[in-house]
C-alpha cells in the first residue's frame, strides 16, 4: 500500500463512460497519454449497470486501454459493477490487468442494489475470495463504493479502501474517521471551471434531473439525508446549498481549494472530474488546474 500511495500521489482523474463511450479509441490513447504528461498520478473511469439508460464500455476492456496508453500511472474502476459479471469473471479480469501492469490496478467494486445490498456485496466477495484457481498470486488494492458508516465497516474487514462518488466535503471527513488506520480513502470530486453560478450549478442539475446520475438511486439519497440535507436541498432542481457542496466550480484558484480541502479532511487522493462536451475538452480543464496543484 505505501508503494501504491506513491504512485498515485495527491491527484488523479475520473472520466465519466459516457464521455468515454463517444470518444473513439485513437483519441483516447492520445488523451491518456496527455493525462500522464500533466502530471497526474491515476486515471478512472465508471460501468453503468445493465438495467441502466446511461452508456458505457466494458470496464475492465476500457481500464485495459488506459494502461496500455500510458507509462506509470495507476488505473482504477471506479466502479467494476458487480451486476455486470458474475465473482469468478471479476476477479479473473482484475488479476489479469494486475499481472500485465504490476502495481498500477486498483480495482474498485459496487453497483448493489435491491434489497440488502451490503449482503449482497459481502456474498459476492466471499465468492470472489473463493476462487482461488483464478491467478491466485496476483495481489492488487481492491476498495469500495462505500459511502455510510456500515459500508464502511464492510470496507474495513473486506477491502482496502473506499471510493465514494458525488460526495461533499463532509463526507470525506467523515470516512476518514469510519476507515482503519491505513485504509485507501479515495474521493472522486466533480468540477466545472466556469465562474458562472448560474450555468455551472446548472450543469450538475442538468446531469441530476437526465435519470440516470446518482440522485435517481435511492441510497444517495438517503446518505444525503443523513449528512443533513432535507427536503428542500434535494427536491426539485435541488438547492445552491446542495449544489455548492458537490460540484467544485468557479476558477482555477477556487476548484483547487476545494481539492486540497479534500487532502486537509482525510482523502489519500482525489479524483478530478471535468464537466465537458468531450475527452479533449475534459483534459483542457485539467491542463489549467495543472499550475495550481503543483504550485
């Protein structure tokens, strides 16, 4: 873990499928390749689950791409969801990748649902620890979506560390203290560097409001309410305060306070996650952060 933590340094990068989905392979080769010269310590993207409207590649072919496009830098599924493959075939394509690229796969897990679903998740770990026949040497970090105190615990016994997604700055702070010592806490922090309240709070509400982002699902929801956000923050088009406290948004001087924020409350590594029209695009935004993470 301490050589991993190395690696990956205080910033990384999470790339939204659908962003990857629209982009062809040559241009993404190109692109991850400039996320590396930047600077930046990993690279992540997400895999819808089947029953979802939202678009996206196969993780662990799409995560494959990204290490063969670049040198060092570390990849991770953020998230592998557990409804798309049964335990055997997750935890032969996550060896896999980690014996091609030693030391530069973490393979984050999640998507539960229905009933349950922390019984579910631990079930299927048990299945995946069981199958041994599967590249039993290989040894990669494996963490969570996790995102309240039980999850946390599940991490705790079952993995290496947490992922959580579109979450605010408490929340970072609040998992640092839930994790084991030494546990991975790795936040992914969406941004806009636009200084426009009005148009850059509305891209988050417009991502809200399409179905298919994280609101929809009743879990966040509730893990919002339980960080103290009550009706009138997630009705509706869902209030500033609300807003604010997700989406990291104003210049470069602002969203990099809120990423450094994150380090002070506890994160190992904070993932950046450009609102934009495409991949090229996405990579701009993080080229102008580059002077006010590294200064």
């Amino acid at each position: 873990m301490d050589e991993i933590r190395r690696r990956l340094g205080p910033f990384g990068v999470w790339i939204a499928p659908d962003t990857l989905l629209r982009t062809p392979v040559p241009v993404q080769r190109a692109q991850f390749a400039r996320i590396e010269g930047l600077g930046y310590g990993s690279l992540w993207s997400g895999e819808p689950p089947a029953v979802s409207s939202a678009g996206g590649r196969e993780a662990f072919s799409q995560h494959g791409l990204m290490l063969a496009a670049t040198e060092r830098l570390v990849v991770g599924t953020g998230i592998a969801n557990i409804g798309m493959r049964d335990p055997v075939a997750m935890r032969g394509g996550a060896a896999t990748l980690a014996e091609a690229y030693p030391g530069r796969f973490i393979l984050g897990l999640g998507g539960q649902s229905g009933e349950r679903p922390l019984k579910r998740l631990r079930e299927y770990l048990d299945a995946m620890d069981a199958a041994t026949s599967i590249l039993p040497e290989v040894d990669y970090p494996r963490v969570l979506a996790a995102l309240g105190p039980k999850a946390h615990e599940l991490a705790g016994e079952r993995a290496d560390g947490v992922h959580p997604f579109l979450q605010p700055l408490e929340h970072t702070a609040l998992a640092r203290k839930a994790l084991r010592p030494g546990a991975l806490l790795v936040p992914h922090q969406i941004l806009t560097l636009d200084t426009d309240p009005d148009r850059a709070r509305g891209r988050l509400r417009a991502m809200l409001s399409a179905g298919g982002g994280a609101m929809a699902e009743s879990p966040y929801t509730r893990h919002y309410r339980r960080l103290g956000y009550g009706d009138d923050d997630l009705g509706g088009d869902r209030s500033d305060r609300f807003v604010d406290a997700v989406l990291a948004w104003g210049d470069e001087a602002a969203v990099a306070d809120r990423l450094r924020a994150h380090l002070a409350a506890g994160a190992d590594h904070v993932l950046l996650h450009p609102f934009a029209p495409d991949l090229p695009a996405a990579v701009d935004q993080l080229e102008r952060l580059v002077p006010r993470l590294t200064g």
